[in-house]
C-alpha cells in the first residue's frame, strides 16, 4: 500500500520509519497489537556504525559530539523517499542533524520535511498516535 505520510522516529543508533495513512480509524496509544489494518507499516533502520561515546580530556580541543554517521541519514532517507509529507521526531540532536542532511545532500526531500519535533522513546502505537495528531494540526492549519 502506498502511503503519502511518514514519520521517522530517529536517534543516533536507529530510526522507526513509519509510513501511514490519515484516513485510518483512531488508534488508541496504549494498545499493543499490530500495525497492520491500522493504515500504517513501520521500517527499523539500524545504524552499521560501531556505537561510538566521546570521552572528553582536559585540555583537548573538540566540541564533545560524537560526528553524524552519514551512511545511515542515507539508509534512512531512501526510506522515505515516497513520501510526500515527512515528520522528523526524536529525543535529541539527531533529528536536526538528520535534517540538515537532507537540506545538504536530499533537497527533494528536504523541502517535503513539514515539522521537526521532540518525542521521548514512544512505543509505535504512541508514534503512529503522535504522528496523526500532528499531521492533522498541519492540514488544519493549511485551512
């Protein structure tokens, strides 16, 4: 099934991309079953990065942050290459460096990212509700 929205839950180890439909009854967060018949799929895009840390020395130069592993912003952008409309959430930096990724390297893409939001660690009922609930403020606030 083809679907135009996607929302790619992403950290630095791994992103949720779940491509889904507006058009699919309400699904309540705290339900545990699976996605299918709910009008959406969800794709698990690792990292093939080595977890990294940065362990910060006195008197070494260097901001503290472990650099965006690029092949991976790639794995998860040919994910969502269908889309049409993209929410980007996440709990930290990543998301905006995955953003900024797309606006260097995937301007196609870029220009169809609609909002970037913090999102703890849901579960993908909570995404695919979180998701929902703001792709329909954006369609409402487009009148």
């Amino acid at each position: 099934m083809k679907y135009q929205h996607v929302v790619v839950w992403i950290d630095h180890r791994r992103a949720t991309v779940m491509h889904m439909s507006l058009l699919a009854p309400a699904v309540a967060e705290s339900d545990a079953h699976d996605l299918a018949g709910e009008g959406a799929e969800a794709v698990l895009v690792k990292s093939q990065s080595p977890a990294r840390r940065v362990h910060l020395k006195a008197g070494v130069r260097g901001d503290g942050r472990v650099p965006a592993d690029l092949p991976f912003f790639d794995d998860v952008a040919r994910a969502i290459a269908a889309a049409q409309e993209i929410l980007v959430v996440g709990p930290g930096a990543a998301k905006n460096e995955f953003v900024h990724h797309l606006q260097r390297r995937h301007q196609t893409l870029a220009k169809r990212v609609v909002a970037v939001e913090t999102v703890d660690h849901p579960s993908e009922r909570e995404l695919l509700a979180f998701a929902r609930r703001a792709f329909n403020r954006i369609e409402a606030l487009r009148g």
